[in-house]
C-alpha cells in the first residue's frame, strides 16, 4: 500500500467521535502549551479510542496543526479569530481536511456534531481555501512563511532578518517533516535496537557521528512505536551533539553540574557511560517534571544526586565547586516545530516580552552555574530555539562581563546568525541541513 492510500484509509475512519477528539486535541493544546504526543495520548484514553480511531485522531490533529497558519489567516480575514477556542479548534480541524481532502467538504456537516455554526460553515469550502492560499503568496514574507508554512510570527519575523526569505522559507518547508532519532541506550543494546527495528519493519539510517543513533524513517502520520527504554530512548540528535561537546574529559571531571536537567535525557548520556564523572548533581526546579523522569536514569553508573531547586539561586557546600557543567536552559522550544507541531499553535502569539523573560532567567543560571564552576573548567551552553535573545545574545551578555571565554564546539554544524562577531565560535543546527531540531549549542571556559 502506497503512502497516499495508506493516508486515505487512514482519513476514511473519520466519524463525528474522531472529529470531537480531534478538536479536542488542539483545544488542549492551546490551553496549556502541553506537546501533541503528551496531549494526544491523554484524548486517546479519555475518549477509549481503538487503535483505527487513533491513528485518525492523531493524523487529523498533525495536520491540523500543520496548516494552523491557514486557518488562523482565514479567521483574521472573516472576522472571526475571536471564536471560542473549543469552535476555534473545530474549524482549524474542518480546514485541515476539506484543505488536503476536497472530497471532505460536503461531510463536514454531517460531522460537525454542534461545534461548528451554519456561519462558520459557509467559509470550510475547498474553492474558498484555495483563494486564501493564493492570498497568502502575495504577502510581504515574514507574513507569507508565517501563515503558508505555520510559523508562529515573532519565529518567521527572526529568520527573515537572519536569512533572508529564500532560506527563510528552505527552513520553514523543513519544518513541515518530523526527524525522529532512537539512540541506544549503550554500545551493548545497539544490536537489540536493530532487532527491534527490523521485526516490526521500521527503515533507519545509522547515523555519521554517534554510532549509537538511528534516524528513523517512519510515517509523519504515525505515533511513535513503543520501545523498551532499556534498550533505546528517543532523543534528537541536536540534544546528544550538546553532551558530545564534554566527551573524553568527562572521566576527569570529580564533580559535575547538570543544571535544568529534566526529563534527564543528557543526564543519562553522562551518567551512563563508564568514563562520566565521578559524581553528577543534576537539578531541576520542577518537582513534577523531576518524578515523571526518573526512569531515565536507571542505567546510570555515576552516582547521581537530584536535586528540586531554582539553578538560578542554587548553592554549593562551601569549599567545594564544579569540574565541569551543562546549561540546557529552559526555553521557547521554538527550534522543536518538527517534532512537535503543537508548538506552532502554543508559540502562535508568542512576544518580544516573553522572550525576553527567558532570556533573563537563561542568563541567570548561566552566571550561577559559571560563579561555581572552577577557573579553567569548562561549560556546554544550550538551547532548543531559533531566537537569538536565547542563543547569542545570553552568549554576549557573558561575554560581555568577561566571566568566560569561548571555545570553537568540536562538532561544529552552521555557524551562529551572522550578526555577532563571534558566529564562527558558536553553533546551530537546523533540520532542513542536520535533519535534527534547530538548536543552539555554544561552548565556554570560565575566566
């Protein structure tokens, strides 16, 4: 079965119950900023959808989610975008489908079931759709990459003042495919990970630079397989190329700071190999995210002390100071649009302001951790986002202080926007180049 027929089957399971589910997902998604997968799986179990319902459920919200700009172009146009978010979810799910799926739009009263009004209805139609798009071409572009490929504005905003719109839209059209990388969770289960994926079919490409990661080729309108965490975890290549910075000088390390650790998945990278550090404080301010994740460090063979505490305000025993850190702070997520596109709704009104918070808190326990990190020693700085009031610009701030120094990453994938002398110092990846999450990755040694 071809992947266009595979969809189609897939889409045919469509009923007034999938639908509300459906709905719901994006309503969820927007009220608390929570991932597809995470609130996808909560719908699943509200609803007990059988296994064909939720294959439906979860392809109907992706590509909800994946032509959100549309929708979102279509409500400002009609006047409409102050809709009740349960009827605003509604019609981002009838647009969806009456956009990839013409045939659709004469069923969509039939499965409305209430939530979307004889008003709204008249503008879900294919022909309607299509003059909207041929709208949308004509815009000036930060407004064109933003409502065409679902880019929340403030992100389509920044990498046409860094790119220009050509690669500007080259990133945005990258982040329509879902990349997802299986890393095995050490040297001795990667032939169990190649088992696991050649018994239930699953292509893969094993991956240049870390022998234990596996990109795998899965259908973009799937969950992910459940897989044993023993075996394998899914971790993005981008976030195991932040822990590859500290490799070979791990063993020398007596006493390591992972600072925003949850859910630990570099924690375990460090603690579980046996050349990590001799003894690892990994801390996170969230108790929840804390209790949620600690199955991810089972495997650990460096004693690891957790610790639920502010990495702003967080002190160390007099006397005693680091060897080595890692700083993945807290951020947008921005640079995770193709892994989770639920983001492209939560980050859709996404602010300077807001931005600008982050970097204050990212700077904070940047310069906690550094103030207790010792002289020479060095620091992995990380973050998960396309902005560079995250990225460069923290980076800038301490430099600008003179508490560290900069050193060239040794993976080094595409330099840091082009703007800041110290480009060619700092690294990025993007997934239409790396095939992984945008990410921002820079290296220091205290002064």
């Amino acid at each position: 079965m071809s992947k266009k027929e595979d969809r189609e089957e897939i889409i045919e399971g469509l009923s007034p119950r999938t639908f509300r589910a459906s709905a719901l997902v994006l309503e969820k998604i927007s009220r608390w900023r929570a991932s597809l997968e995470h609130v996808f799986n909560e719908v699943r179990e509200e609803f007990n959808l059988s296994s064909q319902e939720s294959r439906t459920v979860f392809y109907l919200s992706r590509i909800a989610l994946l032509d959100v700009g549309l929708s979102i172009y279509v409500l400002e146009r009609i006047g409409k975008h102050t809709l009740p978010l349960r009827r605003k979810s509604s019609f981002m799910v009838a647009v969806s489908l009456v956009n990839r799926y013409p045939h659709f739009e004469k069923r969509i009263e039939a499965l409305r079931g209430g939530l979307l009004s004889n008003t709204l209805l008249r503008y879900i139609s294919y022909d309607f759709l299509e003059k909207k798009k041929e709208e949308m071409i004509s815009l000036p572009c930060v407004e064109k990459v933003s409502y065409k490929y679902s880019i929340p504005p403030l992100l389509s905003r920044r990498l046409v003042e860094y790119f220009g719109c050509s690669r500007a839209e080259n990133v945005a059209v990258s982040f329509m495919r879902r990349h997802v990388w299986l890393r095995a969770t050490g040297p001795e289960k990667i032939e169990k990970v190649v088992e696991f994926l050649s018994s239930r079919g699953i292509k893969y490409r094993r991956d240049q630079d870390f022998d234990f990661l596996f990109e795998l080729l899965l259908p973009e309108y799937e969950p992910l397989p459940s897989i044993d965490s023993s075996i394998g975890v899914y971790q993005d290549k981008a976030s195991i190329a932040t822990v590859a910075e500290l490799t070979g000088e791990l063993s020398d390390m007596e006493l390591f700071i992972d600072a925003a650790a949850a859910p630990f998945m570099k924690t375990s990278l460090l603690c579980g190999s046996p050349t990590g550090p001799k003894e690892i404080i990994a801390i996170d301010v969230s108790p929840g995210r804390i209790r949620d994740s600690m199955h991810n460090l089972r495997q650990c063979m460096s004693p690891t002390h957790v610790v639920c505490a502010d990495a702003r305000i967080f002190s160390i025993r007099i006397g005693k100071s680091f060897d080595g850190a890692l700083v993945d702070a807290p951020c947008t997520n921005s640079g995770a649009l193709g892994a989770d596109p639920g983001l492209r709704l939560s980050l859709w009104n996404l602010n300077t302001e807001e931005v600008i918070k982050y970097s204050a808190r990212q700077s904070s326990i940047l310069l906690n951790v550094l103030a207790m990190l010792k002289r020479g020693k060095k620091l992995v700085y990380s973050t998960c986002s396309l902005l560079p009031e995250e990225g460069e610009e923290v980076v800038a701030r301490i430099l600008s202080e003179k508490k560290a120094e900069l050193l060239r990453p040794k993976l080094f994938f595409e330099p840091g926007y082009p703007k800041y002398d110290f480009a060619k110092n700092v690294t990025r990846l993007f997934p239409e180049k790396q095939r992984s999450e945008a990410f921002f990755i820079s290296v220091m040694k205290k002064a």
